[in-house]
C-alpha cells in the first residue's frame, strides 16, 4: 500500500488542477501568548476563502513557524508548491503542507457543492457503552469525560512518558500494543503528522470501530477509508471574516466553524467531487 503522504499529494495535485491552482491568501497564527486547545493549530487561507488547519505542537513545529518568514513566504504561492511539503522530514514543512492539504480539500468540497454533514458529537460518532473498551489516540481531555461517564473503560495512547499511568477512570500508556484489545478506536489527527498512522492502525485491526477526528482531519478522507478508518470528524470554517479576526487575535474561533462527520458510506468520493467542481 502507497504510504499516506503519497497518496495526500496525488489528491491535492489532482485538486490543484481541476480547480486551476489555487492560491494561498494568508499563513494565520495565533498570538504568541494565546493560551488553550484553540491557540494549538496554524490556520491557512487560500483566495477563495477556504480554510485548512495544521496542529502546531509537534517537535519544534511551532517555533520554527515563528521564529522564520513563513507567513511572509507563503503568500501568492500556489497551495500545491506548499503541500508538497507534507512529503518532507521537517516538521514545519510537514504541517504547512497538511494544512495546504486540508484547505484544498476544504475548498474542492465547496466548489462541489457538498457540505459535509454537521454534527455536534466530538466523538467521532463513537457511542461508547458500558463495559467496552474504548482506545484513544493522543490524549484529549475534553473526550474522557463522556467515555467515562457511559461506563466504558478508556485506554489513551501517548508520546510523553509525563502522561503514562493510571489516572481516575482511565490508563494513559505508551505502549501501543495495550490498544489491540480494543472494540473502538478514536484517534486526534495527529497521527497524519507524525507518521504513525499505518502502525496504530496495525496495533488496533481487532477493534470494530475506527474514527479520527480534530480540526486537522480537513483532508479528503479517500486515504483513510481505503486504509480501514470508518469516520472522520473535521472542521470548516462557515465565517471567513469572524473567524480571521478572533483567530489572529487569540479569541475562541469554533463559533465561527461547523463540526462535521463523514462515514465511509455516506462519502461520494474524489472522482465524483471532481466531476461536480464548479
């Protein structure tokens, strides 16, 4: 199987050239002392609007996108010179390029007139039951409450030993091989940017239920479906200008985003996005 980069840069070439080479607007970060989940991701904007989000808190991602020109460099430039940085080592080249990936995809949806359904469940339509064991991926607070609150036991998979243990309801590991006992699965995008993707999804064949979900999961989600995944949960930006402005200015942003939810079976696919595009 082609590895995910390759795949996510075909995708966006084969955007790119429907709909004429799109160009980036804006690289937008958050102040330097916005504090919370909302001042975690990169913002790009491409001419027509569309929005693409990158998660900045991987190595030195965020401080290499400060401390260089990258807002200043990537004005003007098609939004594919930038995705091919995706397929790069560099963590800061990586995320522009996710976040160029997820804004061309965002913005093939609108000019296909297809709206990914909305939703309100963070949870990537997981529905977790008593007595099951539910696998997290990256650990995020705002979810083990419910997963918890249903009765379920809760298994998180981490990177930073400073997190690993029991906590109250739930184990945080680092060990992915603990999640193979799970039924289902949900899983932050950050597994897109720190290329490990193909091995969780290894670690957890047995489960049922594989969703990914966050602000960064804007991509097309063909990839993911043929790998097993069963639901992505993303972000799109419904008010440019409202969003632009509390963005930049270290506001909260989600009111100015529609959550939503897309299963394999509900999603028409690339090619009929393609055909579609205005």
């Amino acid at each position: 199987m082609k590895a995910v980069a390759e795949i996510h840069l075909a995708l966006a070439e084969r955007i790119s050239a429907r709909l004429g080479s799109p160009r980036i607007h804006a690289l937008h970060l958050p102040p330097v002392e916005a504090a919370g989940k909302d001042a975690e991701f990169c913002a790009l904007e491409l001419e027509d609007g569309s929005v693409g989000f990158s998660f900045m808190r991987i190595d030195d991602t965020e401080r290499r996108l400060r401390a260089g020109d990258a807002a200043n460099r990537c004005g003007g430039m098609t939004a594919l010179e930038l995705a091919r940085g995706y397929a790069q080592s560099d963590p800061a080249a990586k995320a522009l390029g996710f976040a160029a990936i997820n804004a061309l995809s965002q913005s093939l949806f609108s000019q296909a007139g297809w709206i990914p359904p909305e939703t309100a469940d963070a949870l990537g339509q997981l529905e977790p039951r008593k007595d099951e064991h539910i696998g997290m991926i990256g650990f995020f607070p705002p979810l083990v409450g419910s997963i918890i609150a249903a009765g379920a036991r809760l298994t998180v998979l981490e990177l930073r030993p400073d997190l690993a243990g029991e906590h109250e309801g739930f184990r945080v590991t680092l060990d992915p091989g603990e999640l193979a006992g799970c039924e289902k699965v949900v899983s932050t995008c950050t597994v897109m940017l720190n290329d490990t993707l193909d091995a969780v999804l290894a670690a957890c064949r047995q489960a049922r239920y594989f969703a990914i979900v966050g602000p960064t999961a804007g991509c097309l989600p063909d990839a993911l479906f043929e790998r097993g995944v069963d639901h992505i949960g993303g972000r799109r930006v419904v008010d440019v200008e409202g969003f632009r402005k509390a963005f930049c200015a270290g506001d909260k942003w989600g009111g100015y985003t529609a959550k939503y939810a897309v299963a394999r079976e509900q999603y028409p696919g690339v090619a009929e996005l393609l055909k579609q595009a205005r």
